[in-house]
C-alpha cells in the first residue's frame, strides 16, 4: 500500500495511474451528512483520466446539502491532487481522490463545510496569529448475531481495554488500525471501550474506540470521515455491522466523539506554560468554547439520538464546565507527561485540552469550524472569556449547584442557535442560509419534550435509537 498520496500534479496521477494498473477512479467528496460519497469513474483511457482530474465532474448539491435549492443545484467536484489513496477494499485496482465543491464560477462553493471551516480558520489566523489541531476519539459499538453461546461474557458497562477472549473483536478492531495506516491515516491507539450488550434475542454489541493523531482541523475532518468509512467497510467484510450512534440503549455507555484541541502559534503549542501550567491563552479558548457551548451543540450533537446520550450521563457530559481530569465536565485537561521532558522533534500536541461534548454523528467541518469561531471569539474578547474560565472551573461536577446544563433536545438547540446566530454569520464564516437550514431541520426533528418521554413513553425512546443507529 502507498499511504496517503501527496501529488503535486495532474501528470503525476495519469502516470501513476498507469503504472500501477489503476482501473476504477473514484472521486469521494464529504457533504452535509459527514458520510464519504464516491463518484467511479473507468481509468483505463489517459485522456479520460486527465480529463477528469482537469474538470472533475458536475453533480446535484441539492442531494447532497439541504441548504441548496434544486432549482440551482448543479455544482462541480474537483479532486484534490494532495489527497489521494489506493481503496484497500476494491477488487478492481481502484484509486480514490478527495474532492471539493466548487460553483459556477469554479470557486470553492461558499456553502459548503469545507468552506466554512477554511474561513473559520482563517479569521482566526488573521486576527490572532493562531491555528489550531484537533484529534478525534472515535467510539462506536460493532454489532453481531452470536450463534453459538459466549464462552466468556463480560459484564455490561466494563470492557475499558479488555482483551480477548472477553473481548470478541480484536482482532478486527486491530485491522481496522492496520488499514488505516495502509492509506496514510496516522492513529494513537485502539481499544475496546467500555460498553457491551447482549440482546434478549442474541445480537452482542461491543464498544470500542480508535484514536486519530492531530492534524490540522480541515484535515481532521477529512479523515474522521475516511475513518468511519474504514470502519464500516471493514466491519461488513467479517460479516458485522458498526454502529456511531451517540446511544443505542438508554441504559448503556453512548459513542462520542471527543475533540482534543491545542492551539499553535509560530509552530509552537501555547496550551501549557514552561512549568507545565494552563496558559492564559488556553483559558482563552476553554472560556470562548464555553460562551458558545448552548450553541455549539447545533453542530456537534445533531440528532435526538444525541441528547439522550447527555440524559443517561455515562462518563457524558451535561453540565457546562470545564475541570482538571474530571470526566463529567464539558471541558477537560487530561494528565499531560508533566515528568518528562519535551522533545521538539516529536509530535507537538501531547498537551492537550479534551471538548467532550460532540458525537460521531456530527459534520466535522461545521463542528471544527463552530470550535474555531469560539475559539476566536475567546481571543477577541479575553476579559469576558477569562471570566467565563474562572466561574465555571470546577473539580467535583456533581457537588456545584446552579451550572448551566447542555441542551436537552435539538428543538432547544434551535433556540440557542437562532439567539447566537450573528456570532456566527460575523464576517461571513457561516452563510445564513446554512444557519437557516441547521435551525429548521434541527427543530423538524419536534423533540422539544423528549426529556419527558424518558419514562412516560419508553417505547419511543426504543424506535429514536434504531432510527439514528445507522446515520453519521
């Protein structure tokens, strides 16, 4: 396998595409669901090829994003050069290329996610000379009809880093870590979380977890997608499914998807002083995420599915806080390698701060680019946001009264994206259209009393889970 192929030209992929066999080119492009899409495309002819890397190909956006009518719908995929890798799953020699959106005009699509982050990114690079990195904690649960009977059953809700036999997907979990490497897809670890069911009617479902080495954010998000499209394919060659769910029974331990953020300035992270303390600058950033968090669920957690997760509280956050290791708390910084000391050689994101609040179900590029409007507005506004830092710093969750609590419902996280809306649509960042159609498809969703329902109406909380368990 190649890795991730960085070609710097056209000339390069015709070449390669050549030498290598290639006969099935795919153009794979990430819209509004998050979810990888893939144009194929016959490779055997030069000329064809070129030709598709030169003008990539027209598709319908109204398909792909809500927020774009049908009456106007045509827009363009164009490959990116720089992103390219060999399908590890084809039969047929098959080489995939990321794409971006473009409009009539052949500029990147204004409304799309990719182009929100890319402005996101860049006011804040613009006004404060930061950037930032993100790793994503994937967490999902593989799903399996067992045949015969477990030889060795696990208790529900304490598989954290179990290992076989008492864990049955190992070694598939550790396939999903070799594949990944295969495309240029860096990892920290896997393991198996803490989650396991056993249904009534035989359908074991286990929890596990991989971990992404920081990127930038655009990047990130790119390959959170790839990630999920890994998973998922390799989950169906062993004959099992992969569920990214944030729940999939009210009683068990949900799938986030924790952010881990630290900010860069002139190549250096900021997030800790030289004596290992939390900087100003990322308290900061900690209080603008904060400021924004009523909000920022509108893009993190955007499913009902998504507020049950919060209701059961699982090691999931629901209060609006951040602490010093606490799992319960919205924001964490977890132990850093205080004793050890730094080698600038080696990846420059160990300190980090943890944003716990997202799911799998979310559009990265619209959450990250969320985060960086926070983030920056934190920087702009650091009386306001040290402030928000000091008040809601807390270190027994359960024990402080009058916190603020995360949305219960995506109808409630309507409202507070209508009330921020301005915060976000400054200088541009996100398009009103696309706040719009975030409002309305999260209230269409009337889950406004879904809180209620818990234990009035437990047969509808049941058809919520099986109706997200496949989304994302």
């Amino acid at each position: 396998m190649q890795g991730m192929l960085n070609f710097a030209e056209k000339e390069e992929i015709v070449n390669f595409v050549s030498e290598k066999g290639i006969r099935i080119l795919n153009l794979c492009h990430i819209p509004e669901d998050g979810r990888l899409k893939t144009l194929s495309f016959s490779a055997t002819d030069k000329r064809r090829v070129y030709e598709i890397l030169e003008f990539g190909e027209r598709v319908d956006g109204s398909s792909l994003f809500s927020f774009i009518e049908p009456g106007k719908s045509d827009i363009y995929i164009m490959p990116q050069p720089n992103r390219a890798f060999i399908n590890p799953f084809s039969q047929i020699p098959t080489l995939n290329i990321l794409c971006d959106y473009l409009d009539e005009n052949g500029k990147l699509l204004e409304i799309s996610p990719k182009s929100v982050l890319i402005r996101a990114e860049e006011k804040l690079r613009s006004s404060t000379g930061f950037v930032l990195k993100a790793l994503a904690e994937l967490e999902f649960y593989i799903i399996s009809k067992q045949n015969n009977q477990i030889l060795f059953p696990c208790t529900p809700d304490k598989n954290y880093h179990e290992s076989t036999p008492f864990t049955r997907f190992e070694d598939l979990r550790n396939e999903i870590l070799a594949v990944l490497a295969e495309v240029g897809i860096a990892t920290k670890y896997g393991h198996s979380e803490v989650g396991e069911v056993l249904t009534k009617d035989g359908v074991l479902m286990e929890q596990h977890e991989i971990e992404l080495m920081p990127q930038n954010l655009v990047e990130m998000a790119e390959t959170i997608a790839i990630t999920k499209w890994i998973i998922r394919n390799i989950c169906a060659k062993h004959g099992v499914s992969a569920s990214f769910s944030p729940k999939i029974f009210l009683e068990h331990a949900g799938n986030g998807m924790h952010i881990h953020l630290c900010g860069l300035k002139n190549g250096k992270n900021i997030t800790a002083n030289q004596d290992g303390t939390l900087s100003t600058e990322t308290l900061k950033m900690i209080g603008g995420i904060l400021r924004f968090a009523p909000s920022l669920t509108a893009f993190g957690n955007p499913t009902p599915a998504s507020y049950l997760r919060f209701a059961a509280q699982k090691e999931s956050p629901m209060h609006i806080c951040w602490s010093f290791r606490n799992r319960l708390a919205l924001i964490r910084i977890p132990l850093w390698w205080s004793f050890r000391k730094k080698l600038e050689e080696m990846e420059s994101c160990r300190e980090t701060f943890e944003y716990r609040g997202p799911d799998p179900l979310a559009n990265p590029h619209l959450l990250f680019a969320g985060i960086t409007v926070a983030i920056n507005y934190g920087f702009e506004n650091p009386k306001e946001a040290l402030k928000i830092a000091e008040d809601l710093h807390v270190e027994e969750v359960g024990k402080r009264k009058r916190l603020k609590i995360l949305p219960r419902s995506c109808n409630e996280s309507a409202k507070n994206l209508r009330k921020e809306r301005k915060l976000y649509e400054a200088d541009n960042v996100f398009p009103k259209i696309l706040i719009d159609k975030t409002i309305n498809k999260l209230k269409n969703y009337k889950d406004k009393d879904l809180w209620k329902t818990l234990t009035d109406k437990p047969e509808k909380i049941e058809n919520i889970l099986k109706q997200y368990l496949h989304n994302g």
